[in-house]
C-alpha cells in the first residue's frame, strides 16, 4: 500500500499547493534563508587546510618571528605615545601611522556619514581590538564587560565599570552629559566575536535602551595565510598572531543614523539593527547567543558529548513573534495535509523551520503520528493543542466492561 494511501486526496491537493505557491510571494518571503550554524561562524584552527597554503606559511615562518620579535618592541613605543599624546586628531593619526608599520591598517569608507551628534555607535565584532582600531579613526569609549577594572583593561583602552546591573545606567549618564566635546560609545552587542564571514549572532537589546539613536558601523577584517580569529584563543595570542603575519587589514564603514520607531521595543530595535547590518555585510543575522558558542566549544573540547538539537530559525525560548511566524507556517502545512494533526506539524517545523521539508517528512513517513478526520482536523485547527475527546460509544464499552457487564 503506498505510504500516501491513507490521506484521500493528498496528491492532489499538494499539486494544487505548489501551483499555486509562486502566487503568494509574501509566504514565500516569510521563510528565513537557512542560518549558518555555530560551526561556520567561529573557527576552530589557526592554521589552513590548504596544503598549498600551509607550505607557504612554513615558509614565510623564518621571516614572521623575526618580525614578532622587531614589533614587540616597536609595540611597546605605540603604548607610550599614546598614553602620553591626548586624545587629538594628531594623537590618532601619529598612532595609525604606527600601527601600520605593525601590521595593523586601518581604513574607512563613508566616513562623510559619520554623525558626531549620535552618542552610541553600533559594531558588529571580529577581533579583540576591534574598539582601538575604531578610535583610531574617530574618538569613542568601550566598555569592557563581565571583567573587573584592573590596570589591564585599562591598557587595552577600555572603560572600567563595574557590574552589567549597574553599567546601563552608568552608560545613560555617561552619554546624557554635557562634556565637550562629547564622547561616543562603541558597543558591540553580539558580545563575542565571530570570524566576520557568515553571520552576526543575535543582538542584545541592552546597548538599545541607551538612547533612541544609534550609528551602526559595520568591520571586516582580512589576514594571509591564517584565520583572523579562533575561538577559544585569549587576546594575547591573537595580539602575537597579529604581529606575526605580514599585515591584518581592518575596513570600516560608516552606515546612516538609526532611530527608533514610536512603540518600538529593545529587542524589536536591535534585531532591526542586527538585520540592517547583516545586509550591508552580506551575511545573515542569525538567533544564535554567545551561550550557543560555549556549547559549541564545549562540544568541540568534548566530541564524545552528543549534542543538543540543531538550531532552527526559531529561537530555543521562543518569542511571541517566532511563535506566530510558527502558526502560520503549521496552518500553511494543514492546508495541504489536513489530515495531519497541528500539534505534529508544529514540532516539526520547529525542528526543521521549512515548510517543504515537513511536508517532505509527513508524506514519507518520517514522523509518525495518528491521522484525525477531516471534520475534527478543520474544527481543532484554531486549538491545536486541545486534546482528542474519545467517542461516547467507545468510553461506554470501556465503562461496562470495568463493571464486568
């Protein structure tokens, strides 16, 4: 008997389905593009896989250490100068200079968008000194999180504060006062770093309830011969790696002012933010977190560890908003399977976040489940989650042999 035999009509109404899906382009449009999971978005070796790269690293090797060696020092004369110079147009430009002859280039595109009126600047987040190469170009203040004030932080040109509970509102004084001139602040809401090539991890909403306006910045960082990050590398060994290669090139660009809309929430702002930044990079804004990529490196410092269930476009706490998305993709699946129960389809597309692919799974037989009438499957759609009522015959049969009858 054919998989399909117990859904009359099925065939059917799935060749009326896919006729008929390139008249609805907006449901079409309502489908993320698959994310790219945390595997793709941080890397986990130094060194290529590419032989032809890696002989020319082993070559290039002899002349790396000996320039690690001349920058360290060279290195040292870079934090002198410019703890000593103020915080000048001079100040940047002799520090830039020097930079470059560490390796360390810095650019910018757009720079005529720069809106110095705007207190809080937005950047997606590559490498550990993604903040100095930033203020090498323009003046701006990072705060350093989840670490104490200590002489360290303050040498890699971080702001000290505190505690997260308290830096919010330290953040909002900071930015309502009248010094002149003002200083903006550099945030990075992603909070980790990735290797800048597939996607942004989500957006925290905090750096959003700062202010009402924000300037986004997008960074892309390009290195020879080696990753530009890995991601369970300290700052010291990305700063030795970085001296190490001929030249890492940061490319900044300058995007337009964002302003929040009237009702506007934190989270809907920064995923607005995430999304706008994503698309200027060319990559995707994914869901995942900065705990997605503990997991990961967990797993990878572990790989007898089984992993957790793969991401899906939808959020592992689901928000209000996943959860309509959700229904209206299930109801577009029940439309073709009605026979199918709401229930079912919705943890399936919760897995898959596809509607092709849980239509694939349900007709195959790749789920199991029990097929409901036509009748009771339109009448349940509204309340998926309601349970099935047992006919009244059934339940007095079950009755009267209980009583022995």
């Amino acid at each position: 008997m054919p998989k399909d035999s117990a859904f009359p009509g099925v065939p059917a109404a799935l060749r009326r389905w896919r006729r008929h899906r390139p008249c609805f382009p907006e449901a079409a449009a309502m489908e993320p593009p698959p994310a790219p999971g945390p595997e793709r978005l941080f890397d986990s070796h130094r060194l290529p896989s590419d032989g032809f790269l890696l002989l020319a690293l082993l070559l290039y090797a002899p002349v790396g250490l000996c320039l690690l060696v001349l920058r360290l020092f060279l290195g040292l004369h870079v934090f002198l100068v410019s703890c000593a110079l103020p915080d000048s147009v001079l100040r940047r430009f002799v520090v830039r200079t020097m930079c470059a002859v560490l390796g360390l280039v810095a650019r910018q595109e757009d720079s005529g968008l720069r809106d110095h009126r705007v207190r809080v600047l937005i950047s997606n987040h590559v490498t550990p000194f993604d903040h100095n190469i930033v203020n090498l170009l323009t003046t701006c203040s990072t705060p350093l999180l989840n670490s104490p004030p200590s002489f360290v932080c303050w040498s890699r040109g971080f702001m000290e504060m505190d505690r997260r509970v308290e830096l919010v509102e330290s953040l909002k004084k900071f930015c309502a006062s009248t010094r002149l001139p003002p200083t903006p602040l550099l945030l990075f809401p992603e909070e980790e770093a990735t290797n800048g090539r597939e996607g942004l991890l989500r957006f925290s909403s905090w750096p959003f309830s700062i202010q009402d306006v924000v300037q986004p910045l997008t960074l892309q960082v390009q290195r020879p011969l080696v990753s530009v990050t890995v991601s369970d590398a300290s700052w010291v060994s990305e700063l030795l790696w970085s001296l190490f290669v001929p030249f890492t090139v940061y490319q900044v660009r300058w995007l337009h002012p964002v302003h929040r809309q009237l009702g506007e929430e934190n989270e809907e702002f920064a995923l607005r933010v995430q999304q706008l930044v994503a698309k200027e990079l060319g990559q995707i804004g994914t869901r995942l977190t900065p705990s997605d990529k503990a997991e990961h490196m967990k797993r990878q410092r572990h790989p007898r560890l089984r992993p957790q269930p793969a991401q899906s476009s939808f959020p592992s706490s689901p928000s209000p908003s996943s959860d309509v998305q959700l229904t209206t993709l299930a109801q577009r699946v029940k439309e073709v399977l009605p026979h199918v129960p709401l229930n079912v389809i919705q943890r399936d597309l919760a897995r898959t976040g596809c509607v092709d692919l849980t239509i694939t799974n349900l007709l195959e037989g790749a789920v199991a489940f029990m097929p409901e009438d036509v009748s009771e499957g339109s009448q349940s759609l509204p309340s998926a989650s309601a349970p099935k009522v047992r006919p009244r015959s059934s339940q007095g049969q079950d009755l009267g042999h209980s009583m022995g009858v």
